[in-house]
C-alpha cells in the first residue's frame, strides 16, 4: 500500500457506531442479486482500527504493507489519512458484515504519480479483502471487485482506475488482468519490457482500466 502524501485537513462528521466494522452512514450502497447488499461506508480509525489491524497483519496481506504494525500505529496510518482530500479509506459490507477495505487516492497527489504521466481523471484504488470474507464462495472476489468499479465509476469524474500491486502479488495481478485493466505503457522510468515501477515500499506493476473499456 502506498502511504499517503501531502495533508490537508479536512472536518469529518461520520457516525461512530459502538461496534469495530459495524456499518454507519454508507457513501454508496446496492442490492446485487445473489450476492447480497453491498454499503461502502467512510473507515473511522478510532472504531476500526482494532479490526483493521486484524486485517492487514494476517499471511494474505503480506503485500499490503502493514504487517509489522501494531494497533496504534493502524490507527495513527488512518487517522492522517483522515486528514486528507486526497486519499481516502472505506469498509465495505456485504449483508451488514465488513468484508473489505477500500483505499482510492489522487495518483497526482501520491508517490506513484512520479512514475507516470497522471490524466485528469485518474482514481487510484486499493482493495484488501477480510481473511474470511467469501470463503469457498465461487466467484465472490469477482464480484466483490466488480461491485468496486461500478462504485468508483459511478462518479462522471472519474475517467480512468489506476492500480500498482507488488509484482509479486500475483493472484492481484491475475485478478486485475481478468477485470479488463491494461498494463500501463506510460511508464516514465525505465523498465525492462514490463510496466514496472519502483516505490518506496515496492516494485509494482501499474494498470488502467478506462471508462469506456468498461462501459463498452
């Protein structure tokens, strides 16, 4: 995971429920059928960070980044990102149980922005699943990921999603290919025939997935 750059603050007014990952005000929310509903609603990092850092330490995280962190400092990573108008963190919910968290950011305003030529338009976006969300469920991450889209999409703004996965992260890699995302040839560092780039925390792979690839 990237780790956010450039604060501003910014006044919050999200519902603290009494339970970590219980669902507040959603920012979007849908009924998929045979699949469940679907509420994405704003991280508040006093409440989830307990359940998050649950998360972002467990062996299929490994490439989030977070592993080494304990409580205070999950909390301490979301309340600066709290802070800012231009990265921002969601739980997402299936049928009232938090299954996911969603990360989007401006690539203009992140260290991955260095790495190639940001459009207007461009929405980054990372998705970490819960340990058990959808087990032995055909299918769920598809759709899970799809659900995603459609939400990030749903905003005229947003022209083109952006993702950088760690290269070694090859099921995310796999799954970003299935969904339509094109590997990046903008690559402003030098990269030896695949669309690689060099963070602080990883070697990623950066990929695209355009509006109108999606709506046709």
């Amino acid at each position: 995971m990237s780790r956010p750059t450039g604060a501003t603050a910014v006044p919050t007014a999200t519902s603290t429920p009494d339970a970590p990952g219980t669902p507040c005000e959603p920012v979007h929310e849908r009924t998929v059928q045979g699949f469940g509903t679907l509420r994405i609603t704003p991280v508040d990092p006093g409440r989830d960070a307990a359940l998050i850092h649950g998360w972002v330490t467990g062996e299929r995280a490994a490439f989030w980044g977070m592993g080494a962190m304990d409580v205070r400092e999950v909390r301490e990573v979301y309340a600066h990102m709290d802070t800012l108008t231009t990265h921002h963190a969601f739980l997402v919910h299936r049928d009232g149980e938090p299954v996911a968290l969603l990360q989007t950011y401006d690539p203009a305003e992140d260290r991955v922005g260095l790495c190639y030529e940001v459009r207007p338009g461009d929405v980054g976006a990372h998705l970490l699943l819960a340990p058990a969300a959808g087990a032995g469920e055909p299918g769920f991450t598809g759709r899970l990921a799809a659900a995603m889209l459609e939400y990030l999409l749903a905003d005229p703004r947003c022209r083109r999603i952006v993702v950088e996965p760690d290269v070694r992260n090859e099921k995310a890699i796999a799954r970003m290919l299935r969904t339509g995302f094109e590997q990046g040839p903008e690559i402003l560092l030098p990269a030896v025939g695949l669309p690689e780039v060099s963070l602080p925390e990883k070697r990623a792979r950066l990929a695209f997935l355009r509006r109108e690839a999606v709506a046709g």
